[in-house]
C-alpha cells in the first residue's frame, strides 16, 4: 500500500513539475517577446525616417 502511494505521489509531483516548467517557458517566451516590441518598432521607424531623408 505504500509503495503504490509512493509511486502515486512521485507521479502527482512529476505531473506538476512537467506544467510548472512549461508554464516558467511561456513566461519567457512572452518576455522575450514582449522586449524584441519596442526595438522592432524603433527600428521601424527610424527606416521610415531614412527613408524620408535620403529619398530612399
């Protein structure tokens, strides 16, 4: 009976593991996403400004 409670509470325990870990990657991935905005967007118009400048 211990041994099937064991493996049942490793079991438990791996499964809340495995979401917090995919959870901590989507975290990241928004945060990474979220700071490649504002330079992308800079960027964006510093070549519209370029653009305006030089004729381009």
């Amino acid at each position: 009976m211990l041994k099937i409670l064991r493996i049942y509470i490793n079991h438990q325990l791996k499964i809340c593991f495995t979401k917090l870990i995919k959870l901590s990657k989507q975290l990241r991935k928004q945060k990474r996403v979220n700071s490649y905005k504002p330079s992308n967007l800079k960027n964006k118009y510093r070549n519209q400004l370029r653009g305006v400048l030089y004729g381009k």
